[in-house]
C-alpha cells in the first residue's frame, strides 16, 4: 500500500502554522499539522494572567473575528479563540507528534517527515512554523539546572512569602515581577543592561518602575549572575567587583527563548548569525527547495522581530508561491 503523499506538512500548531494550514486548505491543498504537544503549545505555556501584546484584531487568523472583553486578548481568550478557528476549518491536525527531521529524496522529489515515535510522513512540500519559545535561552552558570530555578513562570501562587530572583529584562521578567509583588513576594531582578529593554511593554513599565523607587521590588542593573547555589545566588557587577551573594528561594532565569536549532539543522537548513535560517525573503523557501518557513522561526534569536501580529501573514506568501510551481 503505498502512503499518503500531502501536499504540504506543516510543522507546528501554533497561530502562524494554523493560518498556513487555512492557506492551504482554501486553495484545495492537502495536508498535515504535525505538533509536539497541545494546540497552541507555546501560548499554553505563557503565564496563567498574561495579556497580549498585540490588540485582538491583530492576532486574528482565517479573517475569523477575535472578540474580547478589553482591547489585548488575555491567555484563556487567546487559547478558545485558536480552538475555535482550528474547529471552524475543521484543520486537519496531529497533535504530540515531535518531529526529529526532515529528508529530501532528491530523486523522488519528496520530503520525508521523520517523528520521534518513529512515524514517517511523506509530503511535497514541509512548512517550518515551530516558533521560538521551547528551547530557553541558557545562562550558562553552575547551577542553573538545581530544583528551585526554572526557565518558564506561570503563576505566582508557589512562590508566595518567598524570595524570588529574576533574571531578565524584558517582557517576561517585567510582568512577572509586577505579578510576584502584588502576591507577596520579596523580588529582586537581576538585569545585564544598565534599563529593561525598550521592547518591554510601555503601559507596565511605569508601574514597575514606581514600585522600585517605593523600594518594593529589588533590581541590580548591569549584573549577570555568576553562580546559582541552593538558598543564594552570585552577582557581579559593574559597581563592585567582587561578586555579592543575594538570598533567594527561587530564581526565575526569564532571559528569552531560541528556535529549536537542533532541528533545523538536522533538517539541513542553513543557518545564519543569530539562528536566522536561510531564506528567500518573498517565498520564504530554505536552502532545500520545497521547505519553507514562516512566524517566528524565520527570525533566529531576534524575538522581537517577528510576532503573531506580522507572522501570521507568511502563508499567504508560502502557498502563493507553491501554487505557481517555486515549491513542486
């Protein structure tokens, strides 16, 4: 019996990948949404409390209106809405299916989707739509790997009557420490630079900000944690030389996230400085003809390039251009 050949694979079943497959699905295009964990893994994973970034509207997918209570979609919001569009279009999707690599079989001209359950799928063409947000960015010390310190948050609930250190300035470092405060918590951030990053979201910012002039929550700039041990951790920084030693319960290392780069370049696509792939800026096809990528994964370690928000249009791109023969 031979096996199913799709069209199109798409690698990953978050909103860039889902808005590839309604592409490919309103142009009579079969194929398959192959994703490692639930529907919309990254954004189940994001902070019980979070709010978006973006304005609904600008998150939409599928011209499916995105309807909100406030102007920025919460977490929960976000997750019914994707389900519900993925329902709409009835997308055909395989999810905690974890794909290992891709192969071109040059003489057959197909590509081989290899999981790590050892399934095999066959396609013409494989969509890249895998994001950014599985593989935290390291810090590279001792002790960043012990039980109390953890490279995601979630909810502030465990950490309550603790002390808690954050490193990270930007966005996830910034929400969290707001989020810690006001459940009780003693915070002191840890941030490399001498500000928070000037992509951190302008309407929080203020209120961090106060809260560390009342001397509510802690922050070391130009520091970088040199150590991590069970109940302290070790700071250098620009003022003093010598390394100082800051209690902590639990460390939060919120310093940002990578694609997964050992993925893409066991598929065989090149990468360039900062983990941007090689690729054509029009098409959005790699090295290997017939795989593409589109959403965040096109912008390497620059996560403040690509969101949803501009992301979500790369299918159009991708599918017009496999229409007109750049991906047979």
């Amino acid at each position: 019996m031979n096996p199913k050949i799709y069209d199109i694979i798409i690698i990953g079943a978050g909103p860039c990948g889902l808005a590839c497959a309604i592409e490919a699905q309103s142009e009579g295009l079969s194929y398959l949404v192959l994703e490692k964990g639930a529907l919309t893994e990254s954004i189940r994973k994001y902070p019980i409390a979070m709010q978006f970034f973006s304005t609904a509207e600008n998150i939409e997918i599928g011209y499916i209106p995105f309807s909100t209570v406030a102007g920025r979609a919460s977490r929960v919001e976000a997750l019914q809405y994707y389900r519900k569009v993925s329902e709409f279009f009835r997308l055909n999707v395989q999810l905690y299916t974890t794909v290992s690599h891709v192969t071109k079989i040059e003489e057959q001209n197909i590509i081989e989707v290899h999981s790590t359950q050892r399934e095999i799928f066959f396609a013409k063409n494989v969509i890249f739509a895998t994001g950014y947000f599985d593989c935290p960015r390291p810090l590279g010390v001792s002790g960043e790997g012990l039980p109390h310190v953890s490279k995601y948050y979630d909810e502030p609930f465990k950490y309550v009557h603790k002390k808690v250190i954050i490193a990270g300035g930007g966005n996830s470092a910034v929400e969290c420490a707001l989020d810690l405060y006001r459940h009780g918590v003693d915070v002191t951030m840890i941030v490399r630079k001498e500000d928070f990053k000037p992509t951190a979201k302008y309407w929080i910012l203020p209120d961090l900000k106060n809260r560390i002039r009342e001397g509510k929550i802690k922050v070391k700039f130009n520091a970088e944690i040199r150590r991590i041990e069970r109940s302290k951790i070790w700071v250098k920084t620009q003022e003093k030389i010598e390394e100082l030693i800051i209690p902590a319960d639990f460390v939060l290392l919120l310093i940002g996230y990578t694609p997964d780069e050992n993925l893409l370049r066991n598929s065989g696509i090149e990468l360039q400085e900062n983990l941007v792939p090689l690729f054509d800026p029009y098409t959005h096809e790699t090295n290997i003809k017939g795989v593409y990528v589109a959403g965040t994964v096109v912008c390497g370690t620059h996560t403040e390039k690509i969101f949803i928000e501009n992301g979500r249009f790369d299918g159009q791109k991708i599918i017009k251009a496999i229409i007109n023969g750049n991906g047979e």
